[in-house]
C-alpha cells in the first residue's frame, strides 16, 4: 500500500484539488491566507476608547454600590434603634440634657437641663447688650 493512503485528505482554500495553494499557480487576494489590506487603525482606536471608557463606568458604578452597601451595613448594625448599646447611650445623653444634677456638690456646680441653660444664656445675653 502506498504511505500517502493512510494520510487525511486536504482541500485548501481556493482550490479544487488536493494540492498546496501554491504549487503550480498564484493565489491572489483573500484566498491568498493572510490579509492584504491595512488595519483600520481609527476603528481600533474608537473601540478601545470606548471599552476603556464602559470598564472605567462599570467599575466606579461598582465602587458606588460597594459604598452604599457598606453604609447600609453599617447603619444596620451600629447606628439602628434596635441596637441596644446605641438606646443606653441615647438614654444616657437624654437624662444629661433634660435633668437636674450635682455636678460638684462641694464647689456648687449643678447641671441643669439644655432648654432652661438656654433661656438663662439668652436673658443674661439679653440685660448686657441693653445695659
């Protein structure tokens, strides 16, 4: 048997026969196997411009979501009414504002509450400024 019978059959492009494209005649043009124009390179530009500029969107988008998905979390585990560290301290900070209370009982510093602080600053304020 001969060799070549066992080898896979191959046709080339832009031809009928069995041979290579180029043994016995040119091939011209897109049969030739490589490209025989120039590269667009206005075109490659514009689309790279633009897939830069999408990936730049995409990931300033991405890092937005990331922020406010943080900032949720964060409100959701710090800053909510349901946590109850935050309700002490709220409690804590409410009764400072709003009672009376001996700062330093022996040199008489009281503390008084912030709205009645207020209309004694004002009235003091109010008898200078007339003087």
């Amino acid at each position: 048997m001969d060799d070549k019978s066992n080898e896979p059959i191959q046709v080339y492009p832009g031809t009928d026969d069995e041979s290579h494209p180029h043994e016995g005649h040119e091939v011209a043009g897109d049969a030739a196997g490589y490209e025989t124009s120039d590269t667009n390179t206005r075109t490659i530009a514009i689309t790279a411009t633009i897939i830069t500029l999408l990936i730049v969107i995409f990931v300033v988008f991405l890092n937005e979501v990331f922020v406010a998905t943080s900032e949720n979390i964060k409100y959701e585990q710090i800053l909510s009414a349901e946590n109850p560290r935050l309700r002490e301290l709220q409690n804590i900070e409410t009764e400072k504002l709003t009672e009376y209370a001996y700062i330093d009982s022996a040199a008489g510093v009281v503390r008084i509450p912030i709205d009645r602080a207020m209309k004694l600053y004002a009235e003091e304020d109010y008898k200078q400024r007339n003087k």
